[in-house]
C-alpha cells in the first residue's frame, strides 16, 4: 500500500498525465450555469449588486505601514481582501447571466490587482519585515498565503471567464502569476512554511500554486516540474500530520488544513480525468473524519487555541464531500451538505473559487440527506476527546503548549448543553502583530488563567513544548509538567467523564503537592446569563455544582474585540473558585459537576 503521495503520483505519471489538461470547472456559457438552483442564483446577484454598488476599495501605502509601525492589521487587510471578494462575486454574476457589464467590473478588479506593488498581506511582508521597512519593495519575493491566493484567483478568472477576456488582460494575468507565484515558487525553495513549519500555509498555500500551474502555465514540462515539487511540499505536510487525523489548529484552521490537501487533489484528480488520484494517501480517511467530529450543532464547533467556536462558510462543503467521496466517509458527505444548507452567505471574507464554484455546481451537495450520527472520539495523538450524549457534549485536550495557534491550555475543555457551548473556549480576537510575536502571551486570551483551568500556588501554564499533559487516557492525565517548577507539583491529575446515564460531566482534580500550597483557584469561562447559589452556578440549561470547600466569584468579563463579540457577544464571564484554608493541603482532589 502506498504511503505517500509521491509513490501515488510518481514523476514519470505526472509528466503523462499533465501534457494536456482538461477542464476543471465549467467556464462561461456552460449549460451547468443554467441549471444553478433559483435560490442560489438571485443571493449571489444579489450580493454582487451590493458589493458592486460601491467605489473600489482603495490601498494606502499608509495603512501597509500601519503593521509595521502601530501593530495594526486590519486597517489594510479589510480593504485588501474586500477587493478580491469583489472580483470574486462580479465573476460569478457574469458566470450566471453572461452579462457585458459583470465581465468589464472583474476586469477592473484584475488590472487593481496586477497593480499591486504586492499581494502579501504587511503581517506576512518577510522581505521589508526582514530590512526593517514599512511598506515593500518592487520586486520583493514572498510568497505567503495571500500572495499564493491571489494568484489562484486570478488563474480561475482566466479559466472561467477567458473566452469574454480582452488578450492583454488574459496576457496580464499570465505575467503577473508566474512573476509573482509560479517563478518564485521554483526558484526559492527555502520557504518556512515548507521547511521551518508545517501548519497550514503549507497545503494552503500549494493548492493555489496547483491552480496556477494546471490553469494558466502552458508549457507541459514546466507545469509537471511544479506540480512536481507541488507532491514533495504536501507529502513534507502529511509525513507531520498525525495518524489520528487530528488537527491541532482546531475545526475551522482544518478546513485551510486537511481541507487544502483536498483542493490540491481535487484539482489533479479532475484536470487528468481521474488518471492524478491521490485520495489513496492512508492518512486522509482519518483527517477526512476529523471535522464532522469537531461539529457540536448548528454553526458550533469544538473549539481550542486560536479556532473559532463558529464555522459560517459553506463553500467549505466542497473539499469535505470530495474528500467524503474518495474516501468513502459518510459521515464527511453527510456533513458537507449539513454545511452547504446553512443560511450563509456561499462567498466567504476569503474566497476560494474552486470551493465557491464546486458548493454550488456539485449536484451530491444539493441532496437533501444530511443527518449523520455524532460519534465519541478519542483522538490520542492530537490528544483530544469529544464525547456526547442526548443533551450534552464534552470536548477536552491534553497536548503540549508549543501546537500551531498555541495558547497555555493543555486540559483545558468545553461542555455544551443542547447544542450550546455554556463552559467555553472563547478562541482569539482580531489579529494583530502582537497576536505572532514575543509578546503572545500578554494577550489574556492565550492565557490559562482565561481557559477552564487551575492556577497552582500563584502559576499560571508556561508556553513551550515542554510544558504538557502527560499519561494521557481518553478519561483524563497529568497536568503538572504544563506548569513551571516553581509550582511544585509532584502530579495534578484531571479526570473528565461524561455519564451517559445521568447526563453529566464530572470533572475531578486530583494532586499530589511539595508543601501545603499557598493558593489554589480554578477558572470557568461561561457563555450565557449566569446566576449562582451555594455551591451551584445555573448558566442557561447548564447546572454547576462545586465543592463547599471552594468560594465562587463570577467576574464579568468585556469583549470588546469585534471577532469575540460576533460569536459570543458583548461579554463572558469568568468564574473564579478559590479554595478555602482546609482544602490548602499537599495531597487534595475537588470534583465539579455539569448537568
């Protein structure tokens, strides 16, 4: 059996199999525009005649320097991506109608582009990072998620839309993806996001280089050499991943994971017919299982380190229920078109086209089965447990305090009722410069104290691959290696089991200390409207019950960043249990309880 891609895709089939490609998606004036659902097509028409309606965004070399110079990301990035949004949207409407106007308003969006002195993003801007600049150069060379994302958009539009494209705009696009993207792609093969790390930049960033080379380089030879050195980048990212499929960025970072690695054989499968299939790879039915497992109902996920709690992008549905197809995961086909029949906008912040394109045309995703049963999972090398039952559902991690998107959380966990999170996660706010810098862990979302866990004699989590969970077990393990020394614990075992019987969770603490410790607090971040009573906090439909020998505050905690408060609202609270004199021993356990 093979195990790898390169043994599924060797050399000498893709120089075959990439001599002459064959159409990836239906172009315009393809009858499948005709046949798209009513619904569908009056929302899109709809939102292109709203964004449309505007000026197009404008970029100022000062907001790029705003990173550089105040941290801020947001001010430029908001314009950017509502540029690329916009060509997304008019090219579908001149995909539905064929209309003139539609075609003449995505050419202006690509000449916008092709005039950008760069398409990376100033957070990911290496080179003028790298010499100190605020703003780049002409010339620069990074390729980041965004410049790789731009050029794949634009080689859609050629792809899609080429027979209404004026020659200079098609010979535009051709110069400034390879100038951009496919040249520096096979040129510098030093990437960090290839070789200094494997999180998702790096099957993200591929998926768009393998658009660029199936659907915009015309030279057979050259195209298989990228698509080439394409298999080598994504088998560096699948030798990483675990076997349990699991992914340590959370729910909604899999779909620019495991859902990338999908958009990259998707585009191979279907531009050879079928002869490029890579979907044999022996991970991918375990990474294909891992986001309807995360799926708590509705929009909620379980959610850990910087993932939202919500996914709100249906065109995420297309890598799930191909990978589901290829595969033969039912629970990923059923669970796609859970995604694709929410009432959300089908175009996302950040597009893609192949997903957009493939949500909406794919006749297995319009089909009204959607229900799945939810297993229990218990995903040992990522070390995460979801466990459920008619009402509730238990999520927790052990792992380490170095994972992609890190915060300090090893045991910490999330208890849903009804399918609501009410014992949270709350994720992470809007993306700063400090969000990735040596200041990380100032930022009180990263912080232990702010997740569903103890602080031991004054300490806090330590970040770090040293600081763990250790003797993990589907039922519970030892956080005392997560904190420092100092703290002087000998083993801080937590047990988490949800009774099914009963409908409730137990948490129990258990631990073994060098002296009788000075202080011991425990910390809950709810979500609803919380009251308390003696040794019982009701939060929604959600019972806590706590030890008599811990006092309970619950402090109010503000969000007043926009990406918390969309999900959770203006506020959280955290509930601060402090352990009275006579539970201050060297050896003590409390037990919680959520029903």
């Amino acid at each position: 059996m093979a195990q790898t891609l390169r043994e599924l895709l060797p050399t000498e089939l893709l120089v075959r199999a990439l001599g002459e490609v064959g159409r990836v998606l239906p172009g315009i004036g393809a009858a499948a525009w005709g046949s798209v659902p009513a619904d569908d097509r009056a929302a899109l028409l709809a939102e292109a005649e709203e964004v449309a309606a505007g000026e197009w965004p404008v970029l100022l070399a000062r907001d790029f320097a705003r990173y550089q110079r105040q941290g801020d990301r947001a001010r430029y990035e908001t314009p950017y991506f509502e540029r690329r949004r916009r060509v997304v949207t008019s090219a579908l409407a001149a995909l539905l109608t064929g209309d003139a106007e539609w075609v003449a308003d995505v050419v202006d969006g690509v000449w916008l582009l092709c005039d950008e002195v760069t398409w990376t993003v100033p957070a990911h801007a290496s080179a003028a990072i790298g010499r100190g600049s605020a703003l780049p150069w002409p010339g620069d060379r990074d390729l980041d998620l965004f410049c790789a994302e731009t050029g794949g958009l634009l080689a859609w539009v050629d792809h899609l839309l080429g027979p209404v494209l004026d020659e200079a705009t098609r010979r535009r696009i051709a110069v400034e993806v390879d100038r951009r993207v496919l040249a520096p792609f096979l040129e510098v093969r030093d990437w960090r996001w290839l070789v200094g790390f494997t999180n998702n930049w790096n099957p993200w960033i591929h998926s768009n280089v393998t658009a660029c080379a199936l659907l915009v380089e015309r030279d057979p030879v050259r195209r298989a050499q990228i698509v080439d050195l394409v298999v080598q980048g994504l088998d560096v990212f699948l030798d990483s991943y675990p076997d349990d499929g699991g992914c340590d960025e959370g729910a909604s970072y899999w779909t620019r994971a495991g859902g990338s690695v999908a958009d990259n054989l998707v585009l191979l499968y279907d531009a050879t017919d079928g002869a490029l299939d890579g979907f044999g790879h022996p991970k991918l039915r375990a990474i294909t299982a891992y986001l309807p497992a995360m799926h708590i109902a509705d929009r909620w996920y379980v959610n850990f380190a910087d993932c939202p709690a919500q996914l709100a992008d249906p065109s995420a549905a297309y890598p799930l229920y191909r990978l589901g197809v290829h595969t033969d995961e039912p629970s990923a086909r059923g669970h796609a078109r859970v995604i694709r029949h929410r009432d959300d906008p089908l175009v996302p912040r950040i597009p893609s086209m192949l997903r957009v394109v493939g949500a909406l045309l794919e006749p297995g995703l319009l089909v009204d089965e959607q229900i799945v049963d939810k297993q229990n999972v218990y995903l040992p090398d990522t070390e995460v447990v979801v466990t459920r039952t008619d009402k509730l559902l238990l999520a927790w991690k052990g792992g380490h305090n170095e994972e992609s998107h890190n915060h300090n959380d090893v045991g910490t966990f999330v208890v849903a009722a009804n399918g609501v999170p009410r014992v949270i996660d709350l994720g992470v706010g809007t993306y700063t410069r400090q969000t990735f810098s040596a200041d990380r862990y100032q930022i009180f979302t990263m912080q232990s104290d702010y997740h569903n866990l103890p602080r031991i004699n004054g300490f806090a989590q330590r970040p770090g691959r040293e600081f763990r969970a250790t003797g993990m077990t589907a039922e519970g393990a030892d956080l005392a290696r997560a904190y420092p020394e100092e703290a002087g614990i000998r083993s801080w075992h937590r047990r988490l089991v949800l009774h099914d019987s009963v409908e409730m969770v137990e948490l129990t603490d258990t631990w073994d200390l060098e002296a009788d410790p000075t202080e011991l607090v425990w910390h809950l971040v709810l979500h609803g409207a919380p009251t308390q009573d003696a040794n019982t906090i009701i939060v929604n439909d959600l019972t806590i019950r706590h030890d008599d020998n811990l006092t309970a505050v619950l402090e109010p905690l503000p969000l007043p960043d926009p990406k918390l408060a969309d999900i959770w609202g203006d506020h959280v609270t955290r509930v601060v249990l402090t352990a009275r004199p006579q539970l201050l021993r060297r050896t003590g356990a409390i037990t919680l309880t959520f029903a």
